[in-house]
C-alpha cells in the first residue's frame, strides 16, 4: 500500500507541474481535510498506509486543485478574524486584507461599540458576522446583490451565531437601504481592467466576477459609495473601504468634495495603500 508521505509528494509534484503556488501547502491542506486529521498531524503520520477510500477522497481534492480551484473553495471554509465561515463559488473568498481593515476600526478608529453597522457587498457576510462578533451589542444590515450570496452569509450567520442581530437586503449599494449607522464598511469591487487581465486563474476563473471588476479604473462602485455614504452616517459617523492600490487620490478628492471631514488613506501589512478611513 502506498504511503501518506509518497501520496503527499507525488500530489505535490502534480501540483507544481500545474503551476499551483505553493504546492506543498495545498496539498498537506487537502489531505489533512479528506483524512480528517490536522494539517501538522501529518508530519507524525508519513509512514501511515492509506485506504483506496482515503486516496479516492484525495485524488479528488488535488484534481480540482490542479483546475486551480482556490484551496478555500475545496476546503469548504476559512477562518475570518476570530469566526469560521463557510466558503464557495457563490461569494468572493474572504481575505486577510479585509481582517486588516477590521482591525483598524477596532482598535484605533472606534472609541466605542457602534450600535449599527452597514456592510455594502456582504459576500460570505464575513465582514457584518466578524463585526457583530467583536462587538456583541451591535445590530448590522448587510446587502449584496447576489440573492445566492446572501444565502450563504445567512448560513454562515446562522452557524456564528449573530443572525438575530443581522438584517440582510438585497440591494444595488445603498438602493434599499434606510436609517442612518455609526459604521459603513466595505470591500467593493475595485479590479481594473487590466487587474481581471493579469489575475490568477484561481481569481478570474472561479471567484464571482462582479464582486472582482469595477470598470476600467476599478473606481465605479467606490465613486457611488463615496458618493452616497454621507446620507446614511450619523455625525462622527466612520465610511471604511478597501480599495485598489492606485485609487486613492481620486477618491479623496471625490470625498471632500462631497462633504467628509476627513478622509485618510492608510497602507496594508505590505505598505500599500488600501484602505480609506472617512469621517462624517
């Protein structure tokens, strides 16, 4: 019978061969998942025979990711700033960045717990669920215009645990939306053209292209949230976004403009320039 550690490197090998990053890690993730064990549990396990039942389950895992499926999509959930949500084709794959922007909010930007949070572009509901988890008096409303999308962050509400304080509507950015909040958060599309050009196939093969592109200077649904966002803060009010790296100076322009105190661009773990902080 053919080992763990000869299956990891041979589905390793396989993996390279398909130009998958980080071939190693992807497949240590989808034999721990199929084996139902811990991906470091592996390391104490090499020389373990495995089944045809345990190597059909991982056969099928490391042929979709050599498709270039994301690992999240196979895997089937990913941790999100302290919650665990499920993950799949409907939604855009929560990541790190948008748990930087979280952070943010929570320990320098906010001196109190927000009573309402607004979350335009829920997706998986990742950013409204970690939100409402941090802060467990708060209420959000969370809109996507993905009915599917919003099924998902239902169930990923409902598993968290914050679905009685959670409101989802669909709607096209503020379209169906009412009341005013001390927090509006959001990760929009901002790709360029040239962004959905260049991206990884695990990018514009799989993940939901309307939740990516945002025409050709990615500015289009940034420019309406800026645009818009002042109506739906109380005063002292927060406007939180991720954005391209190459966005900001327009969108600060755009919103002292329209009327925000003060808009900062703040840099990411890598120094670039992705969030935008403004103040009502």
């Amino acid at each position: 019978m053919i080992t763990l550690l000869e299956v990891l490197e041979k589905s390793t090998d396989f993996l390279e061969q398909k130009g998958v990053k980080d071939a190693r890690l992807s497949a240590e993730w989808i034999m721990a998942e199929s084996l139902g064990v811990k991906r470091l549990d592996l390391y104490l396990q090499f020389e373990r025979p495995l089944t045809e039942e345990e190597l059909g389950g991982i056969r099928e895992g490391i042929r979709r990711r050599s498709k270039r499926e994301p690992l999240q999509y196979i895997l089937g959930d990913v941790d999100f700033y302290g919650v665990t949500l499920k993950t799949d084709a409907r939604a855009l794959i929560p990541r790190p960045e948008t748990e930087y922007l979280i952070e943010l909010l929570h320990t320098k930007y906010l001196n109190r717990e927000p009573s309402r949070i607004l979350d335009l572009g829920t997706g998986t509901g990742a950013i409204a669920i970690a939100m409402l988890h941090t802060f467990p008096n708060a209420e959000a409303v969370a809109v996507d215009r993905s009915e599917e999308a919003l099924q998902l962050a239902s169930e990923n509400a409902d598993a968290v645990g914050v679905s009685d304080r959670l409101s989802l509507i669909q709607s096209n950015w503020f379209e169906n939306v009412t009341g005013e909040f001390e927090v509006i958060i959001s990760n929009p599309p901002y790709l360029t053209d040239e962004d959905m050009q260049s991206a990884e196939p695990e990018v514009s093969q799989y993940e939901p292209t309307k939740a990516l592109h945002a025409g050709k200077d990615g500015l289009n649904d940034l420019s309406q949230i800026v645009d818009e966002s002042l109506g739906y803060l109380v005063n002292g009010g927060v406007l939180a976004l991720e954005t391209g790296i190459a966005q900001h100076d327009n969108l600060i322009t755009q919103a002292k403009s329209r009327g925000f105190t003060s808009m900062e661009s703040i840099k990411d773990l890598a120094r670039l320039p992705r969030y935008l902080i403004g103040l009502r």
